[in-house]
C-alpha cells in the first residue's frame, strides 16, 4: 500500500461490537457451514481492508473455503485475494500463492459460464502481479473461444488488463484481439475487443474501420459510440482518412439512437467547418432537444448549442424557427435556455419571425390548462422587451399587444411589461401619443399598486397634449371615485345606518347593544353574560367591503404610496397644462381638482375608513405637491424639478445600463490571452483549419483533477499555514491549508521534538459546522527528531464559517499514552463567495423569499459613506447592486444593495440589463443578499445598519461576523492613527 501504484480499496466500517480473534476466525472456517464460512470470510475482508491482514488465516482459507463450490464463496473469496498480502517481507511472492494461482486456473477452466467469467473480471483487479498473471495467460486466450459471450467479453478485458501492464506477457495481443473482432458475431464482444484495438494498437482499429465502412450505420450503438471516439482521436494524429470519417459521421446523425447522434454531432463540429456540417450537426441538436425527455439531457444539448453559435451564428441563424420549437417543452429550464439562444440569434433579418412566434406563445398562457403559464408568461414578456429594446422596428407591433397584460393577476408580469413600456416611451418619442392613449383607456383593468405607481409616473412624464391630459385627469377620476373621498365614505355609513332604522345623535357616536343571559359555570354556580354589539362597527367594515374603483380600493387599502406617485402625476399634469393652454380658467380649474384630490388623500388616510392609517413620508411628499401647485407661477424652480429632472434622471439611469451592457459584452468578445515571451509560437496557417478545437479528454480531465492548474506562488502558500501546535510541544505541528472546488485539502508537517521514538502516532480530527470528514489519516511511527507529512481530506457541504479540531495521540517510552491538543483551524467563508450581479425584480423576489436575517449595527469613524461600502464589500466579497450614479455626490446618507452567490449554488445569476439578451432568474441556492444604510453624523463618523438576508442561517451569520471583525479592526486602526 505504501507504492505510489498499489491500488487503492473502499475503506468499510468494521462493527465494534465483536473483535473475533484469530482462532475464533480459525474455527468457523475448518468447522462451519456455508453459510458461517461466508460471515467469516467478510470478516476477514473488512478487518483486512482496514488495516487487519491477518496473515495466518490464508492457509486456513485455502483449505477449508478454497475447494467449495458454493457461488458467493467464490465471489467473496475474489476480494479476498484482491485485498490480502500476497508477498512476503522481502517482497517475494509468498508461497501459498501457487494454491491459489493452481486453484483460478481450475475457476478460469470451470464448464459453468458464470464462475470463469466473475473469475476474469477478477484477474483485471490483480493485473498488476506478474507473477500471479503470467501462469493464468494461456488459459486466459483459451477463453476467447468459449461458447458463451458473457466469458468472450470478460476475457477481452482480461486480456487486455494484462497485457496494458505486461506487455511481453501476451506480445501478440493485438493481432489475437483483431482476429477474434473480425470472427465475433456478439455486438458487447466486438465493442470490448475494439476498445481494447483503440487503446493499444491505434492503426488496427483504423484497419478495422476502414474495413466495416459502409456496415457502421448498422452497427450497435456501444459499437458505433467506440468508433466515434476513435475517430475523434485518430484525426488529432492523422489526416489522412478525414474525409471518409466525414461522410461516417453524416451517416451517423440519422441513426435511432440519441446517445450517438450527440457524439456524431459534437465529432462532426471538431472534424471540419463546411457550413453544411456545422448546419446538419446544429440541426441534429435541435432535433435532439426536441424529441429527447430527459430535461437535463436537453440542458446539455442547449449547451453544447449554445457553443457553436458565436463561431458559426451567420450559418445558425436560419434554424432559429427550429430552435423556437423548443419552447414547446414543459420545463422552464429548458425554456429559458433555449430562449437565451433564441435572442442571441436574432437579427434585423428574422426579428419579425421571432416576435410573431413569441406573441403566439403569449397568447396560449392564457389558457386555463396550459402548464406553468404564469412563468413562462414573465419569461416572454422580458424577451419580447429585450428584441423590441434592441430592434426598435418591432417595437411598435408589440408594445399595444404588451399592454393588454397590464390588468394581469401575475403581478410580475404585468410590472415587466411597465417596465417595458416606460423604456419604450423614453426611447421611441413617436410611439408615446398612441401608448400614453392606450395606458389611460387600461386604468380602470390595473389591478396592483406597483402597476399603478408605474403607469402613473409615465403618464404624468410623457402626456403632453392639452386634450390628452383632460383625458387622463378624466380617467383618474373615474378609477378615483367620488370626491372627496372621506365625505363620500361617510354618506355611504351614514346611509346604510338610516337604512338599518338607526338613529345617531352625532357624527362618530356609536350606539351599543347589550344581551345578558345566565351561564352554569364549571362549579355549579350561576353567572350572568353579557355580550356586547356594536351596529356601527358592523356597518362600517360592510362600507370598507363594498366593491369601489380600483384606485381608490388601494388607498382605502392603505396603499398611500401609490397615493403619494399620483400626486406627483398630477402636479405634473397640471404644470404641463398650465405651460401649454392660455385658457386661464382650464388651468385653475385643473389646478383646483387635482389639489381637492390631494387633500382628500391625506384627510382620509386620517379617517377610520382605512386599513391603514397613512405614513408621514407620503403624507409629507402630497403637502409638497400641494404646496407647489398653490404658488404656481411664482416658483420656476419647482416646475423644471418636475417636468425636467426626473425624467432627465430616468434617461440618465437607462444611459448607464446601456453603457454596462456595452462593457459586459465587450468583456465577453475580448478573449484576454496571457502569453509567455519565451513560449513557442503556433503557426495555425500551416495546419488545416477546423471549425472547432477538438475535444481533448485527456486535458479536459487533467483540469478537472486540478494538474493544469497553475502553480500558487511561494507567498501565497505560507499565508496558508496554521500553526496547530506550540514550539515547545513533544510534537511540532503545522497544516497547509488549501480550498480545492468543495474540498479542504489539509496537508500537516509534524516534527518529533524528542529524543525518543513515538510509535502509533495517530491524527484525530473533527469538525464544527456543514464539514465532513472524507478519510481519516493512518498510524505512524515517526523517529526522534524525525518529520512526517500526513494529509487529509474534508468536505464542505455548505457556505458557514466552520471549524476543524483535533489532537495528536501516541504512545511514548514504556508504552506510556501522550496527547496534544491541537489548536482550532477557522475556514474562511470568503473561499466559497463570489460576487454575482442580478436585476432589481429578482433582488427584491429573493429578498421577500429568503427568512433569515442578521442585522448588523454600524457605528465606525470613517467620514465619507462610499468609503465604508467599499470597505463591506471589500470584507464579504459582494458586489454592489446600485448605479454608481445612485451612490455619486455629496450627501450625507447612503444606502445600497449588495448580492452575492457561494458556489455551492447551482449557477450565476449575470447581469440582466434592459438591453441585454441574457435573461436569467437565479436559483434559490446559496445566494447572499445585502442593504446597507448609513448615514454621515455631525461629529464626523458613520452611523446605521447592514441587513443581511439568505435563504440558510448560517450563511447570514457568517457574512455578518465578516462584517463585525472588518468593524473591529477599523476601530483599532482608526484609534493607532
């Protein structure tokens, strides 16, 4: 076990229930059953497996449990001689061996097909003993020949285990494998006996191909995936026979099996780049995706895809009504995916087809049984958005059958579909008279405050028309009600209580009935009970319940928000008006109105017939819009503050968007390539061109095992070491702490600080937190002053702070025990958190969703606001959410939201502009959620709070101990300065 090469065994849990001893084992195997022979022999497996060997139970074995012919026996006895010692201390093999050599001779010879089959299966574990193999040779080639094919295949691979490790053993082996390919009638002897040519002995394979040419679209699907991959290989080497692998693997594409027709297409895309390939093996992805039901086979296909399109999208863009197919699956990822390569495919040239099919499907969530309508009904929405966004020529044709969503009980959708309109708006000034006409007729259909808020705010931005903003004051009436509100509301009371025959004696006095009947209490005695009525009160929640206008349900709601934008609506409104119209008694008029609807907002949020009474901010933000239209000519300053900033503002914030989706995607066309001086230049021009860089699994699986990696400098690595132990320990101990993916690699130096010898050394380590350990360290022995490198593996499951602990056990002079205790090993959340990015829909869908909170005070010296939220971000490795415009300027307060994902999530969410083709939702995985609200004090430092949010408690937690030591340390650099 100790050879870089011995072979490596599951380590099995041995019960501790019972230790048998060596002469209990001894017995069980000279006296029992069966059945007590097959316990006894696990036995021996586990305790071997572990560290156990018990050598003096093999001759026993060979005895007593060799020569029987019970079936699990044998099997069992395979690992046996899988896992025990089989050579002596001076390396040599042991005698009994020849036994047991003696003994599978007679198994690989047995007339029943299943013992000499499991017997070779067996001889590929142990094919790394000369010794052992070397007699077991011939009767191995006697095999090929037998009569079942379960024996043929398994002595392919037997064959072909020996003769990768001991070549001169069976120097023949390549010509034997191809005569019996060409002989063999069984489709899994022919697939092994070709691997087996591919692996050792390339130009015969070759041979055989070339040989069976026009039969391989016939052939089996094992076989056919074989020859696919000997193809792929034998064209890195070899270009001879590329054309003729070329017309193989067309032929290929229209095969019956799925498995083979991605292995075609992939080959295919690698061997050349004739735009009739690249188009048959996207056609046969798309095909694939279609008819495919696994979704996470068509999750791959869509990426694989996905690849070929930024080489070859001028040859890809003509199968995009084949990729709009795919929507027809029921499986949202699947849907956003294909989605995704839909708009990436779209140009001047098919947007109109694209659009027309999008608006189909827009049409068809509408219906009752469709599955997950709501969702995909969003999912369109924000694609139509982005293709109407980037080619303004479709615009107009969608943006009317967009809004007929507005009035939409998914109140995600509908807000997508305001923020597209208002992006529309802003963008196309010819489309604004027909849209701000549309969104005033669909007042009365709004059903959500947030819709409401939005379509206030583009009519009060773009209606500019004397006639359109009658019309709109108009409509707001209508959706508002009578006015005033209070006045209204307390007619409908007072006339329902006339109604009812009761009579008050003044306004808000309420009239009580009361019932008194006798009750048995539980003792036997007599009670009285009185109940008490209030009519009014009754009255008063049939008023709140009677059905009202839609906006004025939502302030009665306590929605004063929305109360709050419509005032500013209509400030807006009459301000334009007044700008445009010389009819002075109009413009009072409006002026008027609008302000009796703004103090009737505030009189009856202080009213009893609200759910909620209303806030001071919009009660603050209405007497502000008030006081602006009561001195309208004589406050110039107001009037550009609404009719030209905000909307300024909104054109700033969707300059910045375009500008970070401009630098996003230059980032991802601009490949930054790291070149050595002294590296060796590759002359593509003088090799044939190929339309993609070959699969390389060789490389591919290099990297995914971390041997590509480039090396960590010097420095980095000391940064790394923990000191577990201290100088003047018996023991020196040291660990090298590495994150590798979701591992923890710990790689402990220990020093023997003694002049004495510490046998049976053993490290003990445990763990705080989601960490597991994967394989705990063997026993040692380490000489005075010696040293001895041991490592291990824990595994992270989760992202939370965790800790590692332990000691260090052995037994010094005397046999006398000796511990140390090691100190705490901190892993560092920050290894597994990575910024990501999201839109502002899914920062506040994740926000509502995610139940954990940790709340985090701030109180730090600092002086200017920007610094401190580079510095949370700096400590929790978070990106920041908000426009650098948001958070530029002089002011005194500053809050802004931070997002981050940990890579236990299952993707990464990118950016998702207005003007970008991804459209992404991020999963409910590991995501970290963050606001942070400070504000400057007069004495010069910051106060406020960092709310922290996620979905798992240990990850809020975590982030905000980062943001409290971050705290700490800056208080004491702070106080040092």
């Amino acid at each position: 076990m100790s050879s870089p090469d011995s072979s490596c065994y599951t380590i099995v849990l041995e019960s501790t229930a019972e230790h048998p001893s060596a002469a209990e084992l001894r017995s069980g195997l000279e006296k029992g059953s069966d059945e007590v022979k097959l316990d006894t022999l696990r036995k021996i497996v586990i305790s071997t497996i572990n560290g156990n060997p018990q050598p003096a139970l093999m001759m026993p074995i060979i005895q007593f449990v060799l020569p029987s012919r019970n079936k699990q026996l044998k099997k069992l006895l395979h690992f046996y001689w899988e896992v025990c010692p089989k050579y002596d201390e001076n390396g040599k093999l042991k005698q009994e061996m020849i036994l047991v050599v003696n003994a599978i001779r007679n198994d690989l010879q047995h007339p029943n097909e299943y013992i000499r089959g499991a017997t070779l299966r067996f001889l590929q574990k142990i094919a790394k003993d000369a010794e052992l193999l070397e007699p077991l040779v011939p009767t191995c080639r006697s095999c090929l020949e037998h009569r079942h094919s379960y024996v043929r295949k398994n002595a392919v691979f037997a064959i072909f285990s020996i003769y990768r490790e001991f070549e001169h053993l069976i120097p023949d082996a390549p010509e034997l494998m191809y005569t019996f390919l060409v002989a063999e009638s069984d489709s899994t002897c022919k697939r092994n006996a070709f691997v087996f040519l591919a692996q050792c002995a390339m130009p015969k394979a070759v041979e055989y191909i070339l040989s069976i040419y026009d039969t391989i679209p016939s052939l089996d699907e094992s076989l056919q995936m074989s020859i696919i991959e000997v193809i792929r290989l034998d064209c890195k080497s070899d270009l001879a026979h590329r054309s003729r692998y070329i017309r193989c693997i067309f032929e290929l594409l229209e095969t019956s099996s799925h498995a083979v027709k991605y292995e075609a297409a992939t080959t295919l895309t690698t061997l050349t780049q004739n735009p009739a390939a690249i188009k048959a093996a996207a056609a046969c992805f798309i095909n694939l995706v279609i008819k495919e039901s696994d979704n996470n086979v068509k999750l791959i296909v869509l990426d694989r895809l996905d690849t070929l399109r930024p080489k070859h999208g001028h040859i890809l863009d003509s199968l995009i009504v084949d990729v709009l197919q795919i929507l027809s699956s029921a499986d949202m990822e699947v849907r956003r995916k294909a989605i995704a390569i839909v708009l990436s495919m779209t140009s001047s040239r098919n947007v109109e087809e694209v659009v027309l099919f999008l608006k189909k499907q827009l049409q068809k969530t509408q219906e009752a049984d469709f599955e997950k309508a709501p969702e995909y009904r969003q999912l369109l929405i924000q694609s139509i958005h982005v293709t109407a966004i980037k080619f303004s020529e479709v615009a107009a044709s969608v943006v009317h059958a967009l809004m007929e969503f507005l009035g939409d009980s998914n109140n995600p959708s509908a807000l997508d579909v305001v923020s597209f309109v208002r992006e529309v708006v802003e963008k196309f000034p010819h489309l604004r008279a027909p849209i701000t006409e549309k969104l005033i007729s669909t007042l009365s259909e709004i059903k959500s405050g947030k819709v409401f808020r939005g379509i206030l705010w583009i009519l009060g931005e773009y209606v500019e028309a004397v006639t359109d903003i009658q019309s709109a004051m108009g409509e707001v009436r209508r959706v508002l009600g009578e006015i005033p509100i209070l006045a209204s509301e307390q007619r409908l009371l007072d006339a329902s209580a006339e109604e009812a025959g009761e009579s008050r004696e003044g306004e808000g006095e309420n009239k009580e009935k009361e019932k008194a009947r006798p009750r048995v209490l539980a003792d036997g005695t007599y009670a009285t009970e009185t109940a008490y009525s209030s009519t009014t009160a009754a009255k008063l929640e049939a008023v709140k319940a009677a059905s009202k206008p839609p906006l004025r349900t939502l302030l009665l709601g306590g929605d004063f928000f929305t109360g709050a934008v419509l005032a500013a609506a209509l400030t807006k409104l009459v301000l334009r008006f007044a700008e445009k119209s010389t009819d002075m008694v109009a413009v009072n008029t409006l002026r008027a109105e609008s302000m009796l609807i703004m103090t009737s907002i505030i009189r009856v949020g202080q009213s009893k017939f609200v759910t909620v009474q209303i806030d001071e901010d919009s009660n603050e933000r209405i007497m502000n819009c008030i006081q602006t239209l009561s001195k309208l000519d004589t406050q110039p300053a107001f009037q550009e503050a609404f009719l030209q900033d905000t909307k300024a503002a909104y054109s700033k914030m969707l300059g910045a968007q375009e500008k970070l989706a401009a630098e996003k995607k230059e980032l991802e066309t601009k490949k930054a390539v790291i070149v050595q001086v002294d590296d060796l230049l590759s002359f593509r021009q003088f090799s044939k061109k190929t339309a993609d860089e070959a699969i390389d699994y060789d490389e591919d699986l290099g990297r995914a095992t971390g041997a590509g990696e480039q090396q960590e400098d010097f420095m980095s690595n000391l940064s790394r070491i923990s000191q577990l132990t201290g100088f003047s320990d018996p023991i020196y101990a040291e660990a090298y702490v590495k994150m590798h993916g979701f591992d923890i690699l710990l790689d402990v130096l220990l020093v023997n600080q003694t002049a004495n010898t510490l046998q049976n050394l053993c490290l003990d380590f445990a763990t705080l937190g989601d960490l597991k350990i994967v394989e705990r360290p063997s026993v040692f022995t380490i000489a005075p002053h010696g040293f001895q490198s041991i490592k291990a593996t824990i595994k992270v499951s989760s992202t939370e702070t965790g800790v590692i602990f332990g000691s260090i056990l052995w037994e010094g002079p005397n046999l006398s025990e000796a511990c140390v205790i090691l100190n705490d090993i901190h892993i560092d959340i920050m290894d597994y958190i990575k910024p990501a990015y999201c839109n502002e829909a899914q920062f506040r869908s994740m926000w509502t969703e995610f139940e954990w909170e940790n709340r985090v005070n701030v109180h730090n010296p600092m002086s200017d606001p920007r610094e401190y939220l580079k510095h949370v971000m700096n400590a929790t490795n978070m990106s920041c959410l908000t426009p650098e415009g948001a958070t530029s300027g002089d002011c005194d307060f500053l809050s802004a939201n931070m997002y981050a994902r940990s890579l236990f999530g299952q993707s990464t969410a990118p950016p998702s502009h207005h003007n970008s083709t991804h459209i992404c939702v991020p999963d409910a995985g590991e995501d970290a959620l963050a606001n942070l609200s400070i504000e400057r004090t007069e004495a010069g430092g910051i106060t406020g709070h960092v709310r922290i949010r996620s979905k798992t408690q240990g990850i809020a937690l975590s982030l905000g101990d980062r943001i409290t030591m971050g705290l700490f340390f800056s208080r004491v650099i702070g106080g040092l300065c």
